[in-house]
C-alpha cells in the first residue's frame, strides 16, 4: 500500500493495542494478536525493544502475516530496519528513537507516528512530516516512564486544535477513565495492559472499542 492508502485505513481506526511479551503475563504475544484481531481491532503495534534481532524479526514476520490477514495495519515501535524487512505498515518514533527526518528518507511510504507531550513536540513532529502524533502519557502507566510525567486529559485541548494530522492518546487509559479521554475528542486510543492483561483479552478490547465507537457516531 502507498502512505495514502494506509493513511485512509488508519483514519478508519478506532483501538490501537500495543503488544509486548513484558506485558502479556506468560501467554504468547501471538495469542494476544489473534485475540484482538477477533475483536475487530484493526490498528497494531508490535513493540519489542530488548529483543534479538532474528528473534525480533521472525515473530515480527508472524505479526505480520496475521494483521495482513485480517486487514489491520501494523506499526513497530522504534525499528524502522524491521518495520522495513518484515512489510509492516508503519513505525513509531519516541523522543529519544530514530529522528523523523531520517526514517521519512529511508521509509517515505511508512506510515511514522511520533510520541509528544506537549504542544511544542506536537507541533515540531507535524511541521517535520510526522503521519500522526501521539499525545501522552494521559494517565500514570506502568510501561513507560517519560520526563513529563502525566500530561493530564486537558493537554489533548492544548493541542489538537494546532493539528493538521491525526492523534492518538496513550498512557495509563483503561476502561474506567476512558471516557475523559473520549470527552476531549480524542478517537484513536492507544492501550498496553488495559488489553493484553486482562483476563479475557477479546472481551476488553472489544469493550473499549465499544466506547469509541459510541463517540465516534454520536
């Protein structure tokens, strides 16, 4: 697919599940992807940073032939060299990652999100070519720690309405306070534990896709 085309499947998106053995709690991070692929989650991101490379490349690989099978994008945290070899759809950039400018000249039709917490990051990502950028950490969240700490629902008002590409938010938003997240206008949800340990995975994934679904037709 060309950057629009995965650009006009990602607006379609609703729950963006990140997955990552560290916190799948002893089950397969496969089992964890087929479980959201059933719920209909059609946004991935596979994240494995302490990974092997060849490890990291052939579960990359079964990520891969599973969210294309299913019709879901698919996003690498931090990789653009795997996200490149195993055909992902895109990849996501932190702070401290590969800079945007270099991975837009190495991968120009990958869709490449950026991580922000605050205004001027935002729009710093946006100005540079950023495809999306997510804002973050919403609430305190066990697996990332960043220099901000919590930005807070309201750091999403302070941003968006500078924004000419789409956002996600991530950062501690399970289904108990998701809703504050939803009341800000945000509609591309990123989530880690509030899916991948719950008990039954396809259950809470499919319960917080309902939630943005009720926002994004209301």
């Amino acid at each position: 697919m060309s950057l629009s085309q995965r650009m006009e499947a990602f607006d379609k998106t609703d729950l963006y599940v990140v997955i990552t053995g560290l916190y799948c709690y002893g089950r397969s991070p496969l089992d964890i992807l087929d479980a959201c692929l059933s719920a209909g989650v059609r946004l991935i991101q596979f994240r494995e940073k302490e990974m092997e490379d060849g490890q990291c490349y052939a579960l990359g690989c079964a990520f891969r032939e599973r969210t294309r099978n299913a019709g879901a994008l698919l996003i690498v945290d931090d990789r653009v060299d795997i996200a490149l070899a195993i055909g992902a759809d895109g990849v996501h950039l932190g702070t401290s990652d590969m800079p945007l400018k270099a991975a837009l000249r190495i991968a120009p039709e990958l869709i490449i999100g950026a991580s922000t917490h605050n205004l001027e990051e935002a729009l710093t990502a946006q100005s540079t070519g950023a495809s999306y950028v997510n804002i973050g950490p919403i609430f305190s969240t066990q697996t990332k720690t960043v220099a901000t700490g919590t930005v807070g629902p309201a750091m999403i008002d302070t941003i968006t309405p500078h924004l000419s590409v789409p956002f996600t938010c991530m950062g501690g938003i399970k289904e108990s306070n998701i809703d504050e997240v939803l009341q800000h206008g945000a509609r591309h949800i990123a989530v880690v534990t509030a899916v991948t340990a719950a008990e039954d995975v396809q259950q809470a994934a499919r319960q917080l896709r309902d939630k943005i679904l009720s926002y994004q037709s209301a």
